[in-house]
C-alpha cells in the first residue's frame, strides 16, 4: 500500500512537472512572439523616422545645392563685370600716362607705374572675389547644414 502510494505520488509529481514544463515552455513562446513582435514594431518606427529625416535632408540639401549655384553664377556675372572694369582702369591708366607727359622718361614711368596700378587692382579684385565665393560657400553650406539639423530634429520631436 504504501509501495503503490509512492509509486502513484510519483506518477503524479512527474506529470505535474511535466505539465508545469510544457506551461513553461508556452508562455516562453508567447512572451518571445511578444518580444519579436515589439522588435519589428520599434524597427519599423525607426525605418519611418529615417526616412522621413532623410527626405528632410534631401530636401534642404536640394535648397543649399540651388543656393551654391546661385551663388557661382553670381559670382560669374560679378567675374565678367570686374573684367569690364579691369580693362576701363587700364585704358584710363594708359591715357593718364600719356596726358601732359613732359618727357620719354615721363612717359615710361607713367605707363610702369600705371601698368603696377592696373595689375594690383586687379590681382585685388580676383583675390577679393575668391574669398567671397568661399566666404558664400561657406555661409551656404552653414545654413544648409542648420535647416537639415532643424528638420530631422522637428521630425524626432513630433514623435
């Protein structure tokens, strides 16, 4: 009798763990969907939030490439009016040269130091027109680079 209590106690305790195992084992699965799940949810939102910071990105730096070509074909507008004027500074610079010039000797360092003036005005504007272009490119590339952080910033903070 006692033999058979042990031995049906024991059927029981191992159907009971087995039991107790299988719940295990399912409620493992079903929190592991639930993680899975959770997983590809948050990876989602991420996937949205990128791409809509980088349609943002894209967008702005669309503005600041058409600010860059603004900027150049400016910059080459103010190229060939430097170059109209260079050439108005050096005839002007020529005749001043020439005017009222008492002697040969006048005349050639009039026309020395004329051709030093022109050179040196233009050698300034060049110089002059180089820093602004980068100054411009610069400043373009600042700004593109504020409204890119603006607008990806603008898209994590509505989240």
């Amino acid at each position: 009798m006692i033999a058979a209590l042990a031995e049906r106690s024991m059927v029981l305790g191992i159907v009971a763990a087995l039991g107790f195992l299988g719940g295990w084992k399912v409620n493992g699965w079903r929190l592991g969907e639930g993680i899975a799940q959770g997983q590809v949810e948050a990876v989602t939102v991420v996937r949205v939030v990128e791409r809509q910071q980088q349609s943002v990105a894209d967008a702005e730096g669309q503005k600041g490439h058409d600010q860059l070509e603004g900027l150049r074909r400016r910059a080459a507008d103010a190229g060939a009016a430097a170059d109209g004027l260079r050439k108005q500074a050096s005839s002007l610079a020529t005749q001043l040269a020439t005017c009222n010039a008492g002697t040969a000797g006048e005349r050639t360092a009039r026309e020395g130091a004329a051709a030093v003036f022109v050179r040196v005005l233009g050698e300034m504007e060049s110089e002059g027109r180089a820093m602004a272009e980068a100054a411009d490119r610069a400043r373009a590339a600042g700004l593109t680079c504020e409204r890119v952080y603006d607008g990806v910033k603008a898209v994590v903070d509505q989240r």
